[in-house]
C-alpha cells in the first residue's frame, strides 16, 4: 500500500506539472530537468518505474517548445556546435565500440544529456526562464542533500552506505557524484537568495538557502566521499575572490573548521586521511594504474573504444602496506591484480571512451565557459562603491559551480552527468541573453526616434 501511494503522489504531481505546461510550454523544461535529476521512476515502487518517463519527458519538452514556444531571439551559438560534435562523436564511437552491450546501455541516457544540453538554450530567452532552470536544479538536488543531511545529522552516513531518496548507489545518488552536485550548487543557490524574482529576498529564503547549504556541506561527511571535501575547500578558496572581508571571512572559516572537527565520525576523518597518505590507499593506487593503462590504451586507440572501454584493463602494481604504527612502522609492497576497474575521472574517461578528438572538444567546451564567466564577471564587477548586480552575480556563481564540477570531474567519471551539462546550458543561454541585451540597447540608442503622427 506504501509503494502504491508513494507511485500515485510522484505521477500526480508529474501529471500536474505537465497540464500546467499546456498553457506555458517552458514548464516542460522544468519538468524534464527534474526527471532527469530526481529520477522519480526510482523513488517510486510500482508502475512508475516501468514508465519511460524521461524520454516521455524529453519528447515533450522539445515538442512543446517546437509547436507551441515563441522561438523569438533564439539563437546557436559555437559551444552548442561543439556538443552537437561530441554528440556525433560518441555516436560513431559507440558503433565500433568494444563492449557493444554496455555502450549502447550507457548511450540511452548521454545522448538525451548532450542533445538537451544544446537545445536548453534555445529556450532561455529571458532572465526569468534562466531563473527558473537555476531555481529547479537548486531545488532538485536540494532534495536530495536535505535527505541527506538529516541522516547523517542522526547517525546514517557512510562510504556508499549512506541512504538518499533511492537504494541504489549509483547515477546522481552515487557518493561522490552527489557530494560534487552538492557543493557545486551552493553558490547559485546564494545567488537566488541575493537576486531572485521568483522568490525575492527575503530573510526566509536567506535562513532556508543557509539550512540547504548547510546540508549541501554535510554530504561529503555523509558519504565520506574525499572529492566533495576537496570541492568543499576549492570552493571556500574561490569565495575569497569575491567576499569583502576576506580576513574575517578567513578566520571565521577556519575557526568553524576547527569546532566542527571533533563532532565529525570516526570513518569520515580516517578516509580523508587517505587524501595526504594516498599511497597507502588501495583506491587511489587502482585510480593511477588506471590512468597509466588508459594512456596505453588510446597510443593504439587514438579514437578510444566507446563507452566502456575500461572494461578491457588489466594490470598488476606494486601497492606499499605499512604494518605496525608508531616507531615500528614498516611498509612492505605487495603484488595487486586487478581488471576491468573504472576510470574514475571525467578526463582519462573522455580519453579512452572518445579519443583524443573527444577529449578535446570536452575541454574546449567547458575552457570556454569558465572565460566567458570570468570575462563577465570582470564586465559587470562593482565599481566606485556601487552594488554588485544581478549580472556579475550569476557570471560569478555560475563559474563557481563550473570550476567545482572541473575538480570533482579530476577523480570521477561525470563528463557526462546531466547536472554538469545543465551548467554548460546556463551559462550559454546567459551569454547570449546579455549580447541580445546588448545589441537591444545599441539599437535604442541608435535608432532615432520617430515623430508623433500628429507633429508631422
């Protein structure tokens, strides 16, 4: 009965969300966005799980905007072309890949992420619909943290143990991939509590995005997840680059640190240990022969081998092991076998899936994005006292979130998770916005006004 009822609330606010769509077609947008999040076909138990909602939701989405969207100041840009490329890449790649089974179950779901990715755009023609996606992600991954968060608040975390909306341990509910989506996040949810018009600033939203970037943070202590504590300091470093007090700031972080360090698990500070003595680390030994391998792979594979080509890897390493402690220390090396074992990092994953040709695109895509970000932060930055705006903001967020996912992106495979993508989009459909913006304003200062009929 549970499971019956859980089925009927996911579907009826899916179906809700969608006749709402009939009269603005965007909010399919929006509704796309949170199956491909969410994965509500997981959550639920019955009937739900043997729907196809996110292609049904995809069809929808881009059939909504087709027939029924205005498609005025609509426009393609360079980086949209480069997904499109990567999108034919991964196509022919997958045709000769390797492991055909696998590829082609890996390809179900990335060719959805990278085609979504270049039609998002299209339909973020104004500020508030950048708002609203913006808003959605927040609030999608949002749940999950605050799922999250209050179990391991109340003593449920663990490394792949910790229990989030779903059982299973992969996709977005995965450890490190959640702890990076929860990191990356934060800064755009301060940015819709400074800036937003859906819900404008207001005290209540200011203390309701602090409890959800509290429980953001406390994803990497759920998980145990080392890269969301790596992403957890890359982002605290960036966020000295636009604070005012920086020292204060500084000190405050460091003092909340130190407080915070004797009420962390046991498990949780013995794994990031791992992160200063990674040779003693079985994982992290695996991830660099890993790597070696992958290197070798694409000397004769230039084009790599499709997804999941990792499958092909065996190799055998020396992996040091300290026995004792203390004085008595002494490390030893013993011969590890392994095979068939993961990239575990976005880059060796373009580069033996796609080749040197798909890693390229990859980093051109997202090289881009971070100094388009950078150079309009540097145009709308605050000048001779005045207020930092709604512009510089989201350029500022939006290159914050970017450069989290990039580092995450160093340790684990997610060069083509959906929430990265949805970044990339925000920060196209921003760009073009604000040249449309400008060239609105060009022509109303140019254009010379026309005479009343009546004075002619």
């Amino acid at each position: 009965m549970g499971a019956a009822v859980v089925d009927l609330v996911l579907l009826a606010f899916i179906g809700l969300i969608a006749a709402m769509g009939l009269k603005r077609p965007f909010i399919w947008i929006l509704l796309y966005i949170y199956v491909d999040l969410v994965i509500p076909q997981k959550v639920g138990w019955g009937i739900i799980q043997a729907l196809p909602l996110s292609l049904m939701m995809f069809v929808l989405a881009f059939g909504g905007w087709l027939v029924l969207d205005s498609k005025k100041g609509s426009r393609f840009t360079f980086r949209q072309g480069l997904i499109l490329a990567l999108l034919g890449l991964c196509a022919f790649t997958t045709f000769r890949a390797e492991f055909q089974d696998s590829a082609w179950e890996k390809w179900d779901w990335v060719w959805k992420s990278l085609l979504f990715a270049a039609f998002l755009p299209l339909t973020m023609r104004t500020r508030l619909r950048i708002e609203a996606v913006a808003l959605f992600m927040v609030l999608c991954i949002g749940a999950i943290c605050i799922s999250g968060g209050m179990k391991t608040v109340f003593g449920g975390g663990g490394y792949g143990t910790l229990k989030l909306l779903v059982i299973e341990n992969s996709g977005i509910y995965e450890s490190s991939i959640i702890s990076i989506a929860a990191i990356a996040i934060i800064p755009i949810a301060v940015w819709l509590a400074r800036f937003g018009t859906v819900f404008r600033p207001h005290w209540t939203v200011t203390m309701f995005v602090a409890a959800l970037s509290f429980a953001c943070l406390l994803m990497p202590v759920g998980t145990n997840a080392r890269t969301g504590l790596v992403c957890a300091a890359v982002l605290a470093v960036m966020m000295l680059r636009t604070v005012r007090n920086r020292f204060v700031y500084a000190g405050l972080a460091g003092a909340v640190l130190v407080m915070a360090v004797p009420f962390l698990p046991q498990s949780f500070t013995e794994r990031m240990g791992t992160i200063f003595d990674h040779q003693e680390d079985e994982s992290a030994s695996t991830r660099i022969a890993v790597w070696s391998w992958t290197l070798d792979y694409v000397k004769d594979h230039p084009l790599g081998g499709g997804f999941d080509a990792y499958r092909a890897n065996s190799f055998t390493y020396q992996m040091p092991q300290v026995i004792g402690s203390g004085n008595s220390r002494s490390v030893t090396y013993i011969e590890v076998t392994d095979e068939g074992r993961a990239y575990h990092s976005s880059y060796f994953e373009m580069l033996g899936e796609q080749g040197w040709l798909g890693l390229g695109l990859w980093l051109l895509l997202h090289a881009i994005g971070l100094l388009q970000m950078e150079l309009v932060r540097r145009r709308f930055r605050p000048k001779n006292g005045e207020k930092l705006g709604w512009q510089g903001g989201l350029a500022e967020a939006l290159q914050q979130a970017h450069v989290v996912f990039m580092i995450g992106a160093l340790f684990v495979g997610i060069a083509f998770q959906p929430f990265g993508f949805l970044i990339v989009g925000m920060e196209i459909a921003f760009g073009t916005y604000l040249k449309r913006q400008e060239g609105t304003g060009r022509k109303a200062r140019f254009t010379p006004r026309a005479e009343p009929l009546a004075q002619a």
